[in-house]
C-alpha cells in the first residue's frame, strides 16, 4: 500500500520533485526567519501562534499547486495504541539520547547552550503553563509537521530511498529551529519523526512525538520556575547555569541513556506490531538488529564509566 501511494505521487511529480522542494523550504526559511519576527513584534504570543498556522498553510497550499494528493501528502488515519505507546517509548529513547548530546554540548560551550534557550525559557516564564503548552507544544506539533514531515517531505516520495528525504528534511528542520546549538538534537528528533511517517502512514504518530516532546519541556521548565520563586534562588541559579557543568555529571547521565536503544528498538517493534517480521519482540531473524542494540548500550555504557574515572583523574590531579 505504502509503495502504490509513492509510485503515485512519484508520476505526478518525476518531472521536478527537487524544485518543488527547494520552492517549499525557501518559503518555509521566509516565514520562518522574517515573517515569524513581524508577526511576533504586531500580535506578541498570539502572533506566534498565527505565525505557526501560516507555516502550515503554505505547506498546504504547495502541495494544492503542485496537484498534489492531500491523503498522500497528509495521511491522517486511525491511531492504534500499539502505535501510541511505541510512538512515545521511541520518543523516550530520543531524550536520552538527544540530552547526552545537549549535556556534552553544554561542557564545551557552556555560555552558547544557556543563550539558546534563554529565549524560549523567558517566554514561558512570562506566561501561564496552559498558554505556554497551547504556543510551543500543540501549536507547531500540529502546523510544523503539517508543513516539515507533511508537505516537504512528500516531495521526496519518488526517490528510491526513503532515507533521502528523511534525511534531508530532518537536517532542514533542525537548521529551521534558528541556532546551531539547538539544531543537532533538533535533527534527531526530526529523522525519527520522518522514519515514523514512512513506516506507519499517519502523521498523527509524528504529532504525537512532536507533542510530548515540547510539552515534557514546558512543564520541566515550568516546575524549575515554581521551584526557584519557591526557594527564593532565582538569581543564584541563573549563576550555577553558567558555570561549567561537571564532566562527571555527563558520565553519570550517560550511564542513564544505556537504556536508550533498548527503547528504539522496543519502540520501532510497536510501530510495526503485527507487520511481517514484527510478530515477536526478539525474534531470531532480527539477530544483527539486537547485537547492534547491545553494542549500542555498551558503548555508552563504557563512555560514561570513562567521563565518570577521567573526572576523578582530574580531581586528583588538581586537587
């Protein structure tokens, strides 16, 4: 089925499905980057909200004008809860990952990694949680993917991988989110969305990723914010936030990721639960993929006992 949809959006567009894309991503950088900055300045958070809404209609509107298939290009169907829960494990593996990546980053550049998010952080600290999970999760879960994994990402349904367009669009979506500290972890998040769409056929699972993961963020920050009016710390804590974050702490919150493949894998088996070679969670023919899995886990394993023993080292060292 899957095949049929793409070799159909692939006679309607073989002609130049590139310079549909290139179209698409130059508007979607206009918005973006000049259109999203007007709207804010006019209309402040509604002004964001609105700047979302017009994100997906252009992705809208360009597969209209390229004749495309909306069923194809948008695939809303039928959730089910096998593809609930491995949406939300895969995402779960994402954090642990995508968080060993932000805290490495952090060691190094540790003034860059504050500045990245002081603008997002200072947005929703100035707003109710309830507004704050309208603007940055269910808004851009919804709009960003309409445009990113819905319209930019059809445009490459007639290449003969899919990882091409995967790729290229997770890649994009990262560098879209305005920082070179932010774009990595942003990218990751982008290409599991992508591999979602492609093997479930409904963007409401990448809606769902897309959801939890900039709500888990809200509250986080949220529950940080109560805490320091709280504790009356605020200003102290902003001073810790700058300082070197300890190498240890990266080894330790290493170690925790171990469990991170683990959920990949269990994740990606639920989304394909029930599919042709995914009726057993471990089955026998997916030996490579679990050996993979396990080499995964002991790599990471074996650098955070390492971070860990080198900051040790280096405590002594220095005394």
């Amino acid at each position: 089925m899957n095949e049929m949809r793409q070799t159909a959006w692939s006679r309607e567009h073989r002609k130049k499905p590139y310079v549909t894309a290139v179209i698409l991503a130059v508007l979607i950088v206009a918005e973006i980057f000049i259109l999203s900055g007007i709207l804010g300045y006019l209309f402040g958070t509604a002004g964001v909200v609105l700047h979302e809404i017009v994100l997906a209609l252009i992705g809208v509107l360009m597969i209209l004008i390229m004749r495309g298939r909306m069923k194809t290009a948008f695939p809303f169907r039928k959730l089910k809860w096998s593809g609930i829960f491995g949406s939300l494990i895969l995402w779960g593996g994402i954090l642990l990952l995508t968080s060993v990546v932000t805290l490495t980053m952090a060691y190094f550049f540790p003034d860059q990694m504050l500045n990245a998010s002081n603008g997002v952080d200072e947005l929703m600290s100035a707003t109710p949680m309830w507004i704050d999970l309208l603007v940055v999760a269910v808004t851009p879960a919804i709009c960003e993917e309409i445009a990113f994994r819905g319209a930019l990402l059809t445009c490459f349904r007639g290449t003969r991988s899919k990882w091409t367009g995967i790729i290229i669009v997770g890649l994009f979506f990262g560098a879209c989110h305005g920082s070179v500290w932010r774009m990595v972890p942003t990218a990751i998040l982008g290409l599991v969305m992508g591999y979602v769409l492609f093997e479930t056929e409904n963007i409401f699972y990448c809606m769902l990723i897309h959801f939890t993961n900039n709500a888990f963020s809200v509250i986080l920050t949220n529950a940080l914010v109560w805490l320091e009016r709280l504790q009356g710390t605020g200003a102290q804590a902003v001073d810790v936030a700058t300082d070197r974050l300890p190498l240890a702490s990266v080894g330790i919150y290493m170690i925790f990721a171990t469990i991170a493949p683990l959920l990949l894998y269990i994740g990606n088996y639920l989304i394909h639960r029930g599919q042709p070679g995914y009726t057993k969670v471990f089955p026998r023919e997916k030996r490579g993929a679990l050996w993979g899995m396990l080499g995964a886990c002991a790599v990471l394993f074996g650098c955070g006992v390492f971070l860990i023993s080198a900051a040790v080292v280096l405590q002594v060292i220095l005394g």
